[in-house]
C-alpha cells in the first residue's frame, strides 16, 4: 500500500531531508515547508519506504500537491 503525502497549504519547499529509498518510521519528517516565514515540517504518515520525492527545494507548491510517496 502506498500513501501519498500532499501539501496542506501553498507554500514553498525549505528543505527535503529523505532521498528515494529511505526507511521512515511513522512521524519521521520528510521535509520542511516555509510559509509566512514559518517553517512547517512535513511528517510522514507511514512507516515504509520513499518511492518517490516529487518537489524541490526552492520549489513552490500548492495545497494539494504531491510532495512525496511512502510505499
């Protein structure tokens, strides 16, 4: 089963801090977003592994978005 992770607001991307084929645990944080000069981490939902990375930083993205896949 794959979880897609989406964006929840417009935003853009700070950091990512996961690469494709990394382990993540439930809660690990995939990658921070800025919005408003705050910075917002993006969490993983899923205990899997990151199929894929679909943004990067510098990126701007909008709510809903796909930012990244847990399989």
């Amino acid at each position: 089963m794959s979880v897609t992770v989406r964006a929840e607001m417009v935003a853009s991307v700070h950091s990512v801090l996961v690469e494709a084929g990394q382990a993540v645990e439930v809660g690990d944080t995939l990658m921070i977003l800025e919005s408003m000069k705050m910075e917002i981490p993006v969490l993983s939902e899923s205990a899997g592994t990151v199929s894929e990375i679909a943004v990067a930083p510098g990126d701007v993205i909008r709510e809903g978005d796909v930012l990244a896949i847990v399989i």
